[in-house]
C-alpha cells in the first residue's frame, strides 16, 4: 500500500512538474496557455491524471466569480472563503448563476497566495498538493469544471510582488431522474465516491 501510494505521488509530482512553468512544454502542450491561469489548470489536470481523473475543463462563469474573489481580497486585505461581506464561495455561484437550473451539484473551492517565486502557479499547485484538504477538492472525482482567477498582489503587505488565487470546482448531475439514476450507475460501476 505504501509503496503504490509513494510511486503514485512521485508520478504525479512528475507530472505536474512536466505541465508547469520552467520546462520547455509548459507553453506548448498546455491547452490553457502560457497565461497564470491556463498553467495553473494544466497543473491541476496532470495531477488528477496522474490519479486516473477526468481533466477539468474551464468554465467561464466561474472563473468571474475565482477572479472577482481573488481581486476582492488584494482590495480589502483578507483571505478566507468568506467575504468580506459575508458572502460565501457557494452563494457567490449561486449569484453568478452557474447553479441555476440545476437540480444537484457539487462545488469546492482552493485558495492561495504567495510572494516572490512562492507566487507561481507551479509553487501553488504544489503547495495545494501536499495540503490534505486542498488535494481532496483537487481531485474529488466528481469535478468536471473549474474557475481559476488570479489577482496580482497578495492579500497581506508584502515588499514583493505576489498573486492570489482562487479556485472555483463544480460537478453538474443530470436534471431528470432517470437520467440521474444513470450517471449514478455508471458512477457506481466505476467506483467513484456520489455526493449529494
């Protein structure tokens, strides 16, 4: 058990290390691009590969909602899941309306700043990596989709230039019954955790 679960993260380490900035297919094999935000979610996915997941795909209503929050902390000078204001990462999508007509869904947030070299999306994605419950929303089986939005700055002082970034996953179930009943069996037969 041991020795799976330490060839499977030394898989994935290398992986991700592949996918992230600092080697020569990090531009080039990245669907997201070169940006903060495509190399952080190449990072994201090389990880869930290297576990046997699905790849993320972008959405862009939640990437408003990652990208709006992370700016909202530079701004104010906070970091947490909750607003300032109170609003939580949930109620911030269900304003965004991404669960709008949804009868079930899923959605996870992760959140991150650094300063210097500590601000990279390869440090960041390593960092939620060895962080247990950063790692278990990252790969939570049932994610399909994610929002990354990242602000320039840190929500704290810093002499150095930093980033903030905020990670927003969602899992969208079939809206009929039936059709909910078989995504649960294919679900089941796979495996895979089902949520409510």
């Amino acid at each position: 058990m041991l020795r799976v679960r330490l060839g499977r993260l030394l898989a994935m380490g290398l992986a991700v290390a592949a996918a992230l900035p600092g080697t020569a297919s990090a531009a080039t094999d990245c669907p997201g691009g070169p940006a903060p935000e495509g190399v952080t979610l190449c990072g994201l996915n090389a990880a869930r590969a290297a576990y046997g997941l699905p790849a993320l795909r972008p959405d862009a209503r939640l990437a408003r909602v990652a990208r709006a929050h992370s700016l909202d902390m530079v701004a104010h000078q906070y970091f947490a899941h909750d607003s300032l204001s109170g609003a939580s990462f949930g109620s911030r999508l269900l304003g965004a309306g991404w669960m709008r007509g949804r009868r079930r869904w899923t959605v996870g947030e992760n959140l991150a700043w650094g300063t210097g070299p500590r601000a990279a999306p390869a440090y960041v994605v390593a960092a939620w990596l060895r962080s247990p419950p950063h790692r278990r929303v990252m790969l939570h089986p049932g994610f399909r989709f994610v929002g990354i939005g990242i602000a320039s700055g840190a929500p704290a002082p810093s002499a150095l230039p930093g980033a903030t970034y905020t990670a927003d996953f969602g899992t969208v179930r079939p809206r009929s019954r039936s059709a909910e009943r078989r995504w649960l069996l294919r679900r089941a037969r796979r495996g895979a955790t089902v949520t409510a």
